[in-house]
C-alpha cells in the first residue's frame, strides 16, 4: 500500500432518522409492542442510563420517546 494517509473530520452524521422512519413504518400493533418490550426492558436500568436510552429514543420519534417514557413510569412506581 502506498501514498499519504490523511486524517479528517467527518460530517455530522444524522443516527437517528432512519430509526425514527422505522417506527413510524410499523402497523400500530407492531408499534405497541415495540414500546411495551422497550419499556419493560429499560423499566430496570438506572436513571442515568434511562435518561440517556430516552433521548435517543425521543430523536429517532417523538411519538416513540413519549411512549415509551409513559409506560416505563407505571411499572417503576409498583
């Protein structure tokens, strides 16, 4: 291999999009269940880390971060 390797910064990226085009994709039925497995998965995981999963969720949808924060809060309060 030859020639000069060059270091460079790469453009802002978009993560969350396709994920979000995703969700919205799926029948409703499928998108309930999606929120119920994400919400009794990360009903168990610290807060800090929920924080951060629910942002991520919120960015890909809104619609799927609101729904999913809204289950989770039933099931940590029991």
């Amino acid at each position: 291999m030859e020639g000069a390797i060059e270091r460079s910064d790469l453009a802002k990226t978009d993560d969350f999009s396709q994920a979000g085009q995703y969700y919205n994709s799926l029948p409703p039925v499928q998108q309930d269940h999606l929120v119920a497995n994400l919400a009794a998965d990360l009903a168990v995981i610290s807060l800090e880390n929920l924080s951060t999963v629910l942002g991520y969720l919120y960015q890909a949808s809104p619609q799927l971060g609101e729904r999913v924060a809204r289950q989770i809060q039933p099931q940590s309060e029991g």
